[in-house]
C-alpha cells in the first residue's frame, strides 16, 4: 500500500457508512468493555480503540460469521490485549531483575498484595474439581465464548455454562473459607 494510498480521503458515502456503524454498535461494544473492564473511563477509550481497528480492518470481514459476532470477538481481543498490556507495564522487578519478596496479607502496599492474590487464587483454582477449573479458566481468563469452550471440550454448551456457574460459586466458597461438599466430600479451605 503506498502512501497516498494510506492517506486518502473517505469519501462521503464511506464516511455516512462508518458513522451509521458506529452509531449502531457503539453502545453494544462500550457494554462489552464495561462488563470486562469494570471501568467507565477504560471503556470508553477502549470503545474508541475498537471503532479505530474495526475502520482499518473492516475490510478483513469474511461474512462468514454475523457481523455482530465478529465485532464482538473483535472487541474481547482488543480488551484482553490491553489487560495483557497492563499487566506487562506493572509487571514489578528489583533493580538487579529478580522478582519481588512475596509479602503477608494485611500490607498496606495494594501492588504486593496483588501478587498474593493471584498465588492465592492460583491455590484456591487447583482445588476445584477438573472441570469447574478448566471452564473458569477458559472462560474468565482466557476470554473464550461458550460455545468455542464446549467445542474443545467436546462438551455442549449448556454444560459448560453449568460448570463455570458452578466452579464460580465453589470459588467464591473457597476463597471465604469455611466447608462444603465436591462430588460428596466435604473438604475444607485451608487459604
């Protein structure tokens, strides 16, 4: 693509087109953020991010899928990268590149106590029953659709909205603290 090429004026049809796209689904995709985001500020420059990728690369659409869907995967993936950003820019190393001491909880210092969380959690997932903790981990972190989940799974797609339903609330179980019962067993959270 040459430069002239890259810099051309839209012409006004294309313009109208973009505005009424935008117009359409800007508030679909700004909801998507928010839900993923937890943050009115994040989503809205997210939200403009998204219509800037999706005029660049509109004309990838295959039509294979709805567009909906596509603009939906389209705003997931751009959120997920910007978490993955995030994170690598608070990713915290001592001046000679080792990793912090982890710390006790109660610290006033919430950066450290981020890394106890996530051990934390790392602990309390493992602790899950196998398919609890693959339809959370698919899901709630590595951003997958029920649908695509079931397929690798070769499950269906309620029983995977079952699973991270029940996982979730297991979760939320283990990380209070107190007994419960997995497949008949009461056992006790010991984070």
């Amino acid at each position: 693509m040459s430069k002239s090429d890259q810099t051309r004026q839209l012409t006004d049809s294309e313009q109208q087109t973009f505005h009424e796209l935008y117009q359409k689904y800007h508030e679909r995709v700004y909801l998507i953020c928010l839900r993923m985001t937890q943050n009115s500020s994040e989503s809205e420059d997210l939200t403009q991010d998204v219509f800037i990728r999706l005029f660049r690369t509109l004309g990838s659409f295959r039509g294979e899928s709805a567009f909906t869907t596509w603009l939906h995967r389209l705003t997931v993936n751009l959120v997920l990268m910007h978490f993955r950003k995030r994170k690598r820019r608070r990713e915290l190393t001592s001046a000679n590149g080792e990793l912090p001491a982890y710390i006790v909880a109660g610290t006033q210092d919430p950066r450290r106590m981020r890394i106890v969380d996530r051990i934390l959690l790392s602990e309390v997932i493992t602790k899950l029953p196998e398919g609890y903790r693959q339809a959370i981990i698919l899901h709630d972190i590595q951003g997958l659709e029920h649908g695509e989940i079931a397929e690798r799974r070769g499950r269906s797609i309620g029983t995977s909205k079952s699973q991270l339903h029940k996982g979730r609330v297991m979760l939320r179980r283990l990380i209070g603290g107190g007994h419960h019962r997995v497949n008949g067993q009461s056992v006790a959270s010991s984070v």
